[in-house]
C-alpha cells in the first residue's frame, strides 16, 4: 500500500528575479553564459551523478486551452543519499496546478505554501533523512526543483501538472514545449547574479552536446471546429486526424533523443467561412462548456457590412505646413475610397470643434467632393484641444445598421 505525505514536497510559484534584472549590457564571456542543465549538491568533485532518465510530455488540447503533464525519471546510481537540483523549463504562460514525486512505494505531493515557510518545510525534512523535493519558480518559464536524501539505487519519477491559455497570432494556434533552459541574462557580470539566481552558475547541456535522456511528446487536440492544418518543424512527428476537430501528434521515433531544442507545435483553424463550435465537459459538481468562433481567412468585400466613419483631423497651428499637408493627402485616400454604401462625417478641431455636417453622410461622389474640399481649405492655426474634440465624436447619435 503506499503512503501519501502531502507536507514534506512543496512548490512554490513566486517570481524571483536578480536585483540587476533591469540592467543594460551583455556579459560576452562564453564560459559564463550561467545556462544551467543538472546539478548534485556535494563538495566531492567525483561523486556519482544523478542522471536523468526520461521527459514524457502528455497534452491535450481543449478549444483554447492546453492542460500538460510532464514526467521525468532520474535515478541515483552512486552509493551514497544525494540532495540534488534539477533545473527544467516551463511555459511562461504556465499555471502550475500540481506536483507529485514517487520514490519507491512512497507518493510525496506537492503542496503550495509561502516561500519562507515551504523553505522551512523542506529544509526540516531534509535534515530529518526524509526524502523530499521543492519546486520553485526561478523565472517566468524556469522552475527549479532541490530533491532531498536520495538513496543509492532509488528510482524517482517526477509528475508536474499546468495549464496554458493558447492565443493564436494572424490565425495560428501555437503550443511550445521548451525542453531546454537556454542562456539567460543576468547582468553586466556573473558575479553580479542574484542570490535568488544562484542556480545559474550550475553545469548545462552545451550546444552540440547529445542529451543522454528520452524525450517523448504527445498532443491531443479537440479544437471543438474543423481544423485546417497542423504542422511541427522543430521536430518529426507522426499526424494523425481523427475527425475534422481531432488530431494526435506523436513525436517520431527518430527524436527519441531530441530534447536539445523546443518543441513548438502550430495549427490553424480558420477556414473560407466563420466557423464556430462548442465543446463540453462534465465535472463532478458543476458542467461546463466552451463555445469556439472563429472568423474566416479571408473576408470577401460583399460580407463586409456598411460602415460609419467619423475622421478627426487636427487643424492647429502645430499642424501648419507639412503636417497638415500630408493629413490631406492621406484623408483624400481614405474618404475617396469609400464604398456608396458606407457613411461618414469629419470634425475639424483645433481650440474647438466643428462637423462638416450634424449628420453622418453618404459616401457619395458629391459629398466625398464636399469633405475633400473642405480639408484643403485648411491652413492650421490655434491651440490643441483634442479632449473636447474625442468627447463631441463619441457622443455623436450612430445611424442604426452600420
């Protein structure tokens, strides 16, 4: 039967950061680039390591939001009890919602409390031969662990849990996995790093080096719509659809030691039309769901309803000359390219303001003439008073329909 301790591991989610953080300048030394990778803690330069076995990353997409869990095995193969700090990447969009650490028979879970007294926690029961492991958040996507009293022979398996929110960019989705803690900046010099940050100066994986553990990536998404494309170019992967909505992507057998560089997934959903779609999930004591709307790739002119425009165009004397003329210009351009089904208006305002019409307007030929002819008659002149000039346009009626 195992047993559960929900006190002795603990994580911590406080962003600590170097008190030169905000410092200007690059520490080119390439000998201090202060990218951690694993670390023992012991005075003996010839002490057994600690080695990491495996990474196995489980995700499932759901609408917009990712749910990780990662799993790391190390095992200590030396002959004496280790304490050792892992340093391992995150999201910086990561929520961390759960960690657990097994050791043989025993289940330690993680338990959130404040920095000092988790610090406490740990340190009491490292020093009482417990086994016991402390997560902190070093930077926004840096987390290291300490792992106490490690025994010779133990097999620890280390279980993280987080959320992320997905936003997409120009209609991509993207979901990244850094399996690498990269170079980061800590100030002018090294010698300036933080005591917060002490974990910079620890050994790391250089550039060229194979990893020596496994990696293994599996993606489930239920985007809840049709899914255009999904694709992978930091690694090989196997993509499987499972419907217009699901997809399974596996890392291919040949990145079996592939965590030398990031994972970073992308997918589109958006299609020729809008597309929307609902997704549901059942809890215990409360249900829920997630509506999904997309909009299309690309809009077509007869789709895109009638429109009022209101311009607003400073007159001042800082506008004199140039300023004004190139407004002209580029109001000229606007106002003359509008569709006959569209409306506008246009507000002069320098040390007060003024409509071209107390009413929004067609865009016909006649009244595009109209406004243009009463911009070029401008010259600049008068104080700046934008205030009144923004109130007076937001207050103005809308036409109904556009």
């Amino acid at each position: 039967m195992k047993s559960v301790i929900k006190i002795i591991s603990i994580f911590i989610l406080g962003l600590l950061l170097s008190p030169q953080a905000g410092a200007t300048g690059i520490d080119n030394n390439p000998d201090k680039s202060m990218s951690p990778y694993f670390f023992v803690q012991s005075d003996d330069p010839s002490v057994d390591p600690l080695p990491l076995k495996s990474t196995d990353v489980a995700v499932n997409i759901s609408g917009v939001m990712a749910d990780v869990t990662v799993t790391q095995i190390y095992t200590n193969k030396g002959q004496r009890p280790l304490e050792a700090i892992y340093i391992f990447p995150a999201s910086t969009r990561a929520a961390v919602y759960g960690m657990k650490m097994q050791i043989g028979e025993r289940t330690i879970v993680a338990n959130i409390q404040e920095r000092e007294k988790a610090r406490q926690a740990y340190e009491d029961a490292k020093n009482s031969g417990q086994s016991a492991s402390l997560l902190e958040q070093q930077r926004p996507n840096v987390f290291q662990m300490n792992v106490a009293n490690i025994l010779p022979g133990d097999i620890i398996k280390v279980e993280m849990k987080y959320t992320e929110l997905l936003v997409p960019t120009d209609a991509v989705y993207e979901f990244m996995y850094p399996t690498v803690v990269g170079p980061r900046y800590t100030g002018p010099q090294g010698d300036y790093t933080g005591k917060s940050e002490n974990w910079t100066a620890n050994p790391y994986l250089r550039q060229g080096e194979a990893p020596q553990n496994t990696l293994n990536i599996t993606v489930n998404i239920a985007a809840g719509l049709p899914i255009q494309e999904a694709s992978c170019k930091t690694h090989k992967t196997d993509i499987n659809f499972d419907g217009k909505n699901d997809v399974t992507i596996r890392l291919n057998e040949s990145e079996k030691y592939g965590g030398n560089r990031d994972y970073i997934l992308r997918y589109r959903l958006a299609g020729g039309k809008i597309e929307s779609g609902l997704l549901l999930y059942e809890g215990k004591d409360e249900n829920f769901f997630l509506m999904m709307v997309q909009p299309p790739k690309q809009v077509k002119t007869d789709e895109i309803p009638p429109r009022e425009y209101i311009f607003i165009v400073d007159i001042s004397g800082s506008m004199h000359g140039f300023p004004l003329d190139t407004s002209k210009k580029l109001l000229r351009e606007l106002i003359g390219n509008l569709r006959t089904i569209d409306r506008f208006n246009v507000m002069l305002f320098a040390g007060s303001a003024s409509v071209m019409s107390e009413q929004s307007l067609p865009a016909t030929s006649q009244n595009i003439n109209k406004a243009i002819n009463v911009i070029e008659q401008q010259r600049g002149g008068g104080s700046t008073r934008i205030l009144p000039a923004l109130k007076k346009a937001l207050a103005m009626p809308g036409t109904e329909g556009f």
